[in-house]
C-alpha cells in the first residue's frame, strides 16, 4: 500500500497545485472488483489503477474495463500507474510509470490533469 500512497500524495499535490481541490475515492463492489482510485470532476469520471509491479499484466486492467461497462461515458481519460518501465496504450487505457507520469509538465489547459 506505500505505492498507492504516493500516488495518493501526487494526485492530491498536484490538484492543489493547480488551484483544484481533487474529489477522490476508490471503486469496489461486492463481488470484489475495484480501482484504487476514481478522481471526479462534474459528471468526468478517471479511474486510476496503482500496481507496484515492475511487469504489466493484462488483469491489471479488470477494475477499470468493469467501471467502464458500469459508466460508460462518464469515464476520461483511464490510467495505470505501475513500476515498470514500458508505457503503452491498451485500448482506451494509458499505462505508464508513476515516476515518469508525475515528472511530467502539467499542460497549462489541464487536459489529461487527474481532476
């Protein structure tokens, strides 16, 4: 849980940052899917996967391809954060380095911003 902490510590860093106070909760329903992190804004809706592991897996993505068929429209802009180093796309579904994510510039429009 340390990583999913600092990715906590980041999302809510750079919100306030921006001038943005991030509404942020987790998913999980009773038959035990879940993402470990769902930042709103308005109706927008971005499910943010934290996996520690250095090495992608596909089930990686499970609790954010449910939230979709749950949501639909309402989901922009899915992330996993993970450890390793490989970045890709899957489907609609960024997948890169938490490290490298938040070392990124922050665009001056938000777009793409975590709330």
């Amino acid at each position: 849980h340390l990583f999913e902490n600092l990715v906590f510590l980041e999302i809510r860093k750079q919100s306030l940052n921006q001038g943005r106070t991030p509404i942020l909760s987790f998913f999980r329903d009773k038959t035990g899917h879940e993402v470990d992190f769902i930042s709103e804004t308005g109706e927008r809706i971005r499910p943010i996967e934290v996996k520690c592991s250095q090495t992608f897996r596909s089930e990686y993505l499970d609790g954010i391809r449910w939230l979709d068929r749950l949501l639909g429209e309402r989901i922009e802009h899915p992330l996993l954060l993970y450890a390793g180093q490989e970045e890709s796309r899957v489907r609609d579904i960024e997948v890169t380095n938490a490290i490298q994510y938040f070392s990124r510039p922050i665009a001056a429009d938000g777009d793409g911003s975590l709330d």
